[in-house]
C-alpha cells in the first residue's frame, strides 16, 4: 500500500460524490457537487514488455485502474476532494523482480474541458511470494481553489496510465479486438 499523497496545493480534483451518496451535509450546500471522475478508457491499463519485447511472452507485468471511490468537502476557499484509487496488477513470465513501477496522473479541467493540471505520480505494486497478482490503494487529497459559493460539479477530473507510444498502440489494438 500506499503512503497517503496530500496535495494541497495542487488544482486537481478527484471524486463524484454526488454520485456515490456522499456530499455536503448542510443543506445549503446540498446544491453543490463533486467533479465528474473518469478514468480514460485508453489509459486505463498499461502493458510493461521487456526492453525489445514483442509478445506476450515478453510480459513483465500489467497494470490497470480499476477503480475509484471518494468524496469532497467545500470550504470558503475551493473543495478538498478525498479519493482513494485502486489499481490491481498482474505478473508476466519476464518479470525478474517482486516489485512492478507503473506512473498515472490526474489531470483537471474546466467546464469548458480545457485542462487546468496534470499532476503525476509514480506508484509501485510488491507482489508477494508465490503470487501472480497484487494491487495498491492510492490515496490522494487535493484542492481546487474555488470562489466562494462556487460550484465545482461541471469541472471534470481524468485519470489514465502514462504510456509510452507504444503501449498507447497496444491499447488501441486490443480495444479493437
């Protein structure tokens, strides 16, 4: 697991609390929403070859987001967003170590759907002894600085694996098939 990734400066936000029963409990804010979370389906996994690799016996491991659950809090300077992100692994037979590093990032954008931030982060995956699979939780606590009395319910939050462009190519093929 995880140390807990606090970024309280940073402008991104995570969570759609709305949608997950979680939101302001005073009913002045009943009003206001989370961002809308969505984790790009291209980016969502992420297949780690050996260097030269080009099949699947080449495998050292792969990665997916598979989830994600939170909820955020208003105060008079923007929302504090609560997540925690899930990711599972998989071990491939070229895998020489226990341990699988893979980076994701968290990007914010605007009503307008222009991006505000990307912030990424490297996060590493021990499979134990013996054990083909294994998966972290991530959490993350950012801040989006908001008016007061502002909504961030149209700002949306993306999440994906950064690739190489050959692994975006791998993606794209397998979501083909």
């Amino acid at each position: 697991m995880r140390a807990l990734v606090v970024l309280a400066t940073a402008a991104v936000g995570l969570s759609a609390c709305s949608g997950m029963g979680l939101g302001p409990k005073d009913p002045a804010e009943a009003l206001l929403a989370c961002p809308k979370v969505s984790i790009i389906r291209d980016l969502s996994e992420v297949t780690v070859l050996r260097p030269g690799g080009r099949d699947l016996t080449d495998l050292e491991s792969r990665a997916a987001l598979a989830d994600f659950s939170g909820n955020c809090e208003y105060t008079s300077t923007g929302v504090t967003v609560n997540v925690n992100v899930f990711l599972i692994a998989e071990r491939g037979p070229a895998m020489k170590s226990d341990i699988a590093k893979y980076q994701y990032f968290v990007a914010l954008a605007k009503p307008d759907d222009s991006i505000v931030s990307k912030v990424y982060f490297d996060t590493d995956v021990t499979f134990p002894a013996g054990q083909p699979r294994a998966g972290s939780k991530e959490e993350l606590a950012p801040k989006i600085p908001l008016p007061k009395d502002a909504n961030a319910k149209d700002w949306k939050v993306y999440l994906g694996f950064q690739l190489t462009p050959e692994q975006l190519a791998f993606n794209r093929a397998q979501l083909k098939r």
